[in-house]
C-alpha cells in the first residue's frame, strides 16, 4: 500500500475546517493538519493576488486519492483548488497503519466530531 501527503489550501478557517472534518469523517483521510493562516502570492486570471489562506495536510492513501481529489472540488469554494500529493518514502510502521486503519470504510468507528 502506497501512502501519500495531500495538501490543499482554502482561504477562511470555516472552511478549513469543513474540508478537514469531512475528509476524515468520509474516511478520505486518516488525518489532516490545518496549518493557520500562510501567505500567498498567486497570478490568477491575469493579475497577482497576495492572500492570507489556511493549508490543509491530509494523510492518506493511493487508493483514496481519488475520494480525496474529488472531495475537495466538490467542497471548495475555490474555483480551481489545489490538490497536490506527494508519496511517502518512508514513515514509521505504527502510525502508517494508523492512517490505513482510519480509511477502513467497513470500520465500526463513531463520526462525529468532537467539540473544537
């Protein structure tokens, strides 16, 4: 099984957190850290933006890449939203298997989200 880091960017904490919850809670991701509030510097239909946004790293795998992708153009309200992923060389055993496990959609897990 191959793993992968997947990273997107939104431009609110609103939806950072929207996109990190239902990644997870649609068993997508086995975790995404939400870094807060990055610069960006952009050119977008012509001009240079320079936006503050939130980045979203998602742990998962290759077989969820696709869930994950089309997860997130169906949630962001960007109309083109980065979704870059890198592979996993390497990382320890323990919690490779910890992400893996957090994808098992036959998984008796509880979904919902505990309070922030």
């Amino acid at each position: 099984m191959g793993y992968l880091v997947v990273l997107t960017s939104v431009g609110s904490e609103e939806q950072a957190n929207l996109l990190a919850d239902q990644l997870v809670v649609r068993r997508h991701a086995g975790c995404v850290n939400i870094v807060k509030v990055h610069r960006s510097v952009y050119r977008w239909q012509g001009r240079v933006f320079d936006d503050n946004e939130f980045l979203l790293i998602a742990k998962t795998t290759d077989e969820e890449y696709p869930a994950i992708e089309q997860a997130i153009q169906e949630l962001s309200n960007y109309d083109l939203p980065e979704v870059i992923a890198f592979s996993v060389a390497r990382g320890e055993a323990k919690y490779l298997e910890w992400i893996a496990a957090g994808l098992d959609k036959g998984a008796n897990y509880r979904d919902d989200i505990e309070p922030r």
